[in-house]
C-alpha cells in the first residue's frame, strides 16, 4: 500500500471528523479542526491511490515548543506503524523550524499509545488529575527534548 502524508485540508474535515468519533469518547468538533487547519499544524495520512484517510496529526507550536494536540489512526489501521510515521513525520518537519521540545498529553490507561511515544524517545514528565472525561481519567504528560545529535529526526 503506497501512502503520502498532506497538509489537513477543510475537504478532508468530515473524513477526519468519522475517525475522531470511531476513537474517541470526546471527539473533538468540526470547528476545532478548522482552528488547526488555519492557524497550526495539521496533516492527514491517506492510501495513495485512492484519497483514503488513514489517520491524522494536528498541535501547535510556540516559540522552539510544540505541542502534538490529537492523533488518531482509523481502528482497522492501527498497529501498523501508522501513528509512528505521522509523529517522526511531524518532528522532522517541525524541527526544520527550530522545535526543540515537543510534549503531548496522553490517557493513563492508553499504553499502546505510551508505548508508541517513548520508542519515540518522548519521556513521562507528569501527570494531569483528572483530565479527561467521558470516563473520567488522569493524563500522562510526555516530553521530547531533541538535541543536535538526534539524527533520527533528520
């Protein structure tokens, strides 16, 4: 299967939008993808040959910051190393900006999605009470320092 990752685009919105609400049980709204198509980061990864979805990334960066805000990856594609691409994809994009650091937010009781992170190198820094809701759970907080010798994202 041949595959590209592109720029999120608002035709790409309601494909996105049935995948965040196959994963999620507080999927977010169309109008906060349309905040990260216009303003921030946002890239979806789709079958080549016939404009398929696979999955997506958005976040937002701040000064040598950035933030991965939402990740999912359509259930019958997980497992596959999807998710992997679309991180090191947006890392090595991001770092071309100077990006040094990189955090994201993740359900405590998600370990396939902590184990994905930290073969990433990203590292447990803290935790948020409470965070998530519809059930209600704590966040991991995770960390990704990237140093001039980190050439896995070059």
């Amino acid at each position: 299967m041949k595959i590209e990752i592109c720029k999120m685009q608002i035709k790409d919105l309601q494909k996105v939008l049935d995948i965040e609400k196959e994963l999620f049980s507080e999927p977010w709204s169309a109008k906060m993808f349309v905040e990260k198509i216009i303003n921030h980061e946002s890239y979806v990864l789709q079958k080549s040959d016939e404009q398929e979805i696979i999955g997506y990334i958005c976040g937002w960066k701040i000064n040598d910051e950035f933030e991965i805000t939402n990740l999912g990856i359509r259930k019958q594609f997980q497992r596959q190393g999807f998710g992997k691409i679309l991180v090191e994809h947006l890392i090595k994009k991001v770092k071309n900006e100077n990006c040094k650091i990189f955090f994201l937010e993740v359900r405590e009781n998600n370990f396939a999605a902590q184990k994905l992170y930290e073969k990433l190198g990203f590292k447990v820094i803290g935790i948020r009470e409470e965070y998530y809701n519809n059930p209600k759970e704590n966040a991991v907080v995770m960390r990704l320092r990237l140093t001039e010798n980190d050439s896995i994202y070059d």
